[in-house]
C-alpha cells in the first residue's frame, strides 16, 4: 500500500483531489456510473492478457491506455485507443496528458472505441460469429460424408 500512500501525496501535492478517485474494488452494479463519470480509462499492467475491463470501458465510449499485451494489440489501434509499449511513466504522463488536452480527439476515440465493441464484441455479435463457424462445420462435416 506504500505506492497508493505515494500516489494520493502526489494527487495533493497537484491539487488533483476533486479530479481523482481511487477505489480498491467496486460493486457490479456501480460500475455503469463509474465509467460515465470517467474522462480516461487506465490500464497500465504488465501480467494481463486480455482485460474485461478494456472493454467495459470502451463500451462506455471512454478513450483507453493500456499497455502492450495479445488483448490490447488485438483489440486497440490508433483510431479507438492507446497501446503504449511499456510502463515508462514519463510516456503514459504525456499520452495522458495529450488526451486531456485535446478534447476533439479524445471524443473521437472514445466514440470509435463504443463503435468497435458494438460492431464486433457484444454476446450477440460473438453469438452470431460462433454459430456461423458451427454452421459452417457442420455443413463440411455432412459434405465429407
């Protein structure tokens, strides 16, 4: 807990306070209002590889930083978020701070993020890509026979 203790001194060190939340663990239920009052989403990490949250969050249409993993380089390209290749926090401050400073883009991003979850990430779409591949086995399966 001694780089929560260090993050919090830096947030009132900046005066940030009414600009940051941090919370350990969140109900289900709230998580809906989190992400609306959410400007970034930020997942700096370098163990996940494929996080539920980059899409939640995209879902909601929020720009998002993650570094480099299989998840991210599939899902996240210039257009619809920000893949940085490592945690170099000199790097994630000036991507962070070029998103927040430049509202059109970061609107864009977030609106090209929700249109790239929407179009290929929602259950209906993934049930509609999975029952074609069956179909298709099927009909190769009864081809063969």
């Amino acid at each position: 807990h001694e780089y929560i203790a260090k993050c919090n001194q830096k947030i009132e060190q900046l005066n940030l306070q009414a600009k940051v939340y941090y919370c350990e663990q969140v109900e289900q239920k709230f998580l809906k209002s989190i992400y609306e009052l959410s400007d970034l989403f930020l997942l700096p990490t370098s163990y996940e590889i494929f996080g539920m949250v980059l899409l939640e969050a995209m879902y909601f249409s929020l720009p998002v930083l993650t570094t480099y993993n299989g998840g991210s380089s599939t899902l996240i390209n210039l257009e619809n978020g920000i893949v940085i290749e490592k945690l170099d926090k000199n790097e994630w401050a000036e991507k962070i701070k070029a998103l927040l400073l430049d509202s059109e883009r970061c609107a864009k991003i977030g609106e090209n993020a929700h249109k790239t979850i929407i179009q290929g990430y929602t259950w209906d779409v993934l049930a509609d890509r999975i029952l074609k591949i069956y179909q298709q086995r099927l009909e190769k399966k009864n081809d063969i026979s």
